[in-house]
C-alpha cells in the first residue's frame, strides 16, 4: 500500500457501476456495529442512484445480509455479505461460500472466558465469521490481535484474519471484497460497466485491488495508506460525490 495524495475522483456517471462500503464509508463509525444510524436521506440517495444506474449498486461490507437488510428497511438490491462470504444479486438469489462451522464453534468457547475477564471486548457472530470489537477496550488491541492469530492458527482448517478499524476477524480464506466484486462484475447489470469501490478500511483494499485490476475507480474514504487510486475525506463527502451522479437524472 502507498500513501495517498488528497486525489479527488473524477466526477461520477450513471454508466457506471457501483460497489460500496457500509459502515466508515455510507454511514459513520460507532461505537457498536448496532449503534449506528441510517436516515431517510441516505436511504433515498441509494434507492435514486439504483435506479438510476439500471440496478448497478450493491453494498459489499463486512456486515451479514441479514443485518445489512435491517439498516436498508424496505429497499431492496444487491448485497455482498461478510466479506463476500455470502452474495445476493440483483434476481435475490443467494449464493453461500462454505465455511467451517466446527471450527468456528470452537473458537468461539474458546473466547468465552476471555469476554468474562475482558467486558470491553465484544464478540459479533456473523453466522460465518467472528469478530472480536476493542474500540471499548482500545488498550487491548495488541493482546486481540495476538489471540485471534492464535486461534485462527490452531483451528486446523483453512482460516485467515481479517484487520479492520478496532476489529479483527477470523474468516474462511480465500474470499474477500475482491472477490465478491469479480462475481458481480460477471453478471447484468454489472458487466460491461466500468467499475467503482468505495470504502475505507483494510478489509476494503481487496476490493480496491481488483477494480484496480480492471481499470476501475477506487476511493478510499478517509486518512491512510492505500492501493486506491482517488481519495474523499468522509462520509459527507462520499455523499455528495455519489449525489453528482445523479444530478440532471431525475
């Protein structure tokens, strides 16, 4: 990864299509993945771009479907879940990448302790991942860290860590925002189209560096180093750049 200068993406169209990051990149950090916030304004800007785009919008982030649902209420479009762990395109149909439930199981009896002693800690089960939160607990991060890595390692399955803002995550290998990208990106309407990701962790510069790959537009959001090629400060700042997209289209 590189540091990026403030480099400003070029304005944005509707031919194009669109992958985005949800939490840090659409709406803002909190302190607990169910302590967030999703206003109607933010919620019409998505549904207005999908529709305008034909459909090419799809939210891929580290969240479950199923949670991604709940922020989103009623609209309905395409999803990449966990990582690309798990996908829905825009027909609904859901595609499930295998993971290892025994390993996981044991993994997470395995913290259980650890949670006791440690209440700023916080396991989320995302059905195919766990992730293990210190943003409570920030002086714990290198102790996290260590005993994810641990864990991971002695599971004796095909498992990898995943970092992210005050996260680490234990996952199945070899599928990631890249991928889910590229399996998108081989489907109506998506295919033909020009490429953009945006987002603004390390779980996000999978995606980067695919769309990268292609000839995409990356966006990294926010202060670090990064592959993306273009960078917008924050979330607003996401807003109205993915809100001149839609300028003379309505």
């Amino acid at each position: 990864m590189k540091t990026l200068r403030n480099n400003t993406p070029p304005a944005p169209s509707v031919e194009w299509a669109y992958f985005l990051d949800v939490d840090g990149t659409l709406i803002d950090i909190a302190d607990s993945p169910d302590a967030v916030h999703v206003d109607a304004t933010l919620l019409g800007l998505i549904e207005c771009l999908h529709r305008a785009t034909g459909g090419a919008v799809a939210l891929v982030s580290g969240r479950c479907i199923s949670d991604l649902e709940g922020l989103l209420g009623g609209l309905h479009l395409p999803l990449a879940g966990q990582h690309g762990l798990e996908r829905r395109d825009l027909a609904g149909r859901l595609w499930i990448h295998a993971a290892a439930p025994d390993a996981k199981c044991a993994i997470k009896e395995a913290l259980s302790p650890v949670l006791a002693r440690h209440p700023g800690l916080l396991l989320e089960d995302k059905g195919l991942t766990l992730a293990l939160h210190y943003r409570m607990a920030p002086s714990l991060a290198g102790y996290a860290h260590r005993l994810m890595r641990r864990l991971a390692g002695s599971a004796g399955t095909d498992l990898e860590i995943q970092r992210g803002k005050c996260v680490v995550e234990i996952k199945p290998a070899g599928v990631d925002k890249g991928t889910a990208v590229a399996e998108y990106l081989t489907e109506p309407p998506f295919q033909t189209r020009r490429p953009v990701f945006i987002g603004d962790d390390l779980n996000d510069e999978h995606g980067f560096a695919e769309v990268n790959r292609i000839g995409g537009i990356s966006v990294k959001v926010g202060k670090g180093p990064s592959c993306a090629r273009y960078r917008l400060a924050d979330v607003a700042a996401v807003h109205r750049w993915l809100g001149d997209a839609l300028k003379g289209k309505e």
